[in-house]
C-alpha cells in the first residue's frame, strides 16, 4: 500500500520512517494479525468505509492498514 498516495501527511520525506516502523509493529502484534488471519482475511468489511480519524502512529497506522486489505 503506498500510504503517502492515500493520506495527507506534513512531511512527506518522513514516510519511509514511518512505513519501516509500521512494518516492525507488524512484525509485533500478535493479536491484532491473529485478529487479521481469523476475522478480516475474508474480505469481512468489503465495501464498507472505516474511518480512522486520530493521530496515527505505527501501531494504529498497522490496524488501518489490516482494515484497508480486509476491503474497507
């Protein structure tokens, strides 16, 4: 997903930091990729809108990333 390309960020310079930190806390979530295997993987909000409107930082960056690829 090209985050920058979807969202409205001050410092576009700054999103490869925060890509790489997005990915480590996907590499550290135990519960929110056994949510993402288990309940979203289906395609469980296709055709739904989820908006997440609160400053983002990795760990909520990584859900709405999980919610986008479930098809929200």
């Amino acid at each position: 997903m090209d985050v920058a390309a979807r969202s409205s960020i001050a410092d576009p310079t700054r999103a490869p930091e925060g890509e790489q930190r997005i990915r480590w806390v996907a590499r550290h979530s135990p519960v929110l990729n056994r949510l993402a295997r288990e309940r979203l993987s289906d395609g469980a909000l296709r055709g739904r809108r989820v908006a997440v409107v609160v400053h983002l930082e990795a760990k909520t960056a990584y859900l709405a990333t999980l919610l986008a690829d479930a098809g929200a």
